[in-house]
C-alpha cells in the first residue's frame, strides 16, 4: 500500500465510524520498512511500543487503563511493553501467535473470541468486574 493508500483507508474508517457516533482523534501508522529504511526510521513499527507512548503523550493518555486489541504476538508484545492490556483476537493462526508469545516469555490479559468479545473485556475491566 501506498501513503495515500493508507490515508483513503482511515479517512474511510473515521467516516464509518463517525456514522455510529464513534469519533477518532488520531490514526498513527509507521511509514517505514525494516527491508527498505535504516533502523532508526523503523523505530515505530510493532512490535516496539514507540506510537503507543507517542499517542499517550499527545493526547494525555493514561496507559494504566488502555488496551491494545490485536490478532498477532506483536500486536500484544507492543501492547505489554506500552503498558496497556493486550487482549488477542483469535484467528486461524491462533495456536501459533501464542506458541510465539510464550516462546517470549509473554501473555495476553485476554484472549477474545472476536472484536464484539474483546470490548465487553474491557467494558467489564474497567468497570472493576474481572
């Protein structure tokens, strides 16, 4: 994907999302690729927790009672590391992401059947219901 393309995507998905009241302040993304740009460039792509604490301090987030949602070992790596929740979604390479992540010596806070199941996680989470 191009940057464009990528912009089209989240123009696309903060339309949608705002026809259901959903309001997105900001999209990170990291334009960058190991095999194409130097490693100081690439310091923002997952599983490094760069965008997540860049996101924090932007817009005065409190890391302690986030989440990360993600469908691979790096997504919740990167969420650990940040420290914020990590919850993995499940998919067909479910065994494998979490073969990889205890080979790291790692663990989501919670594994979700699909999106709908991570959010009533962290609608009970933060309601102190665990």
């Amino acid at each position: 994907m191009t940057i464009k393309d990528v912009e089209l995507v989240n123009e696309k998905v903060k339309y949608l999302l705002a026809e259901e009241d959903v309001i997105i302040d900001a999209i990170y993304y990291c334009p960058f690729h190991p095999d194409f740009d130097p490693p100081e460039k690439t310091i923002c792509r997952k599983p490094s927790p760069f965008m997540i604490v860049q996101a924090a301090k932007d817009h005065k987030i409190n890391l302690s009672e986030s989440y990360m949602i993600g469908d691979r070992w790096g997504d919740v790596i990167c969420g650990l590391d940040a420290g914020v929740k990590s919850i993995l979604l499940s998919s067909d390479l479910l065994q494998n992401e979490i073969s990889t992540l205890h080979s790291r010596g790692k663990n989501p806070n919670f594994i979700a059947a699909n999106f709908k199941d991570a959010c009533e996680f962290i609608i009970k989470d933060l309601s102190g219901g665990n």
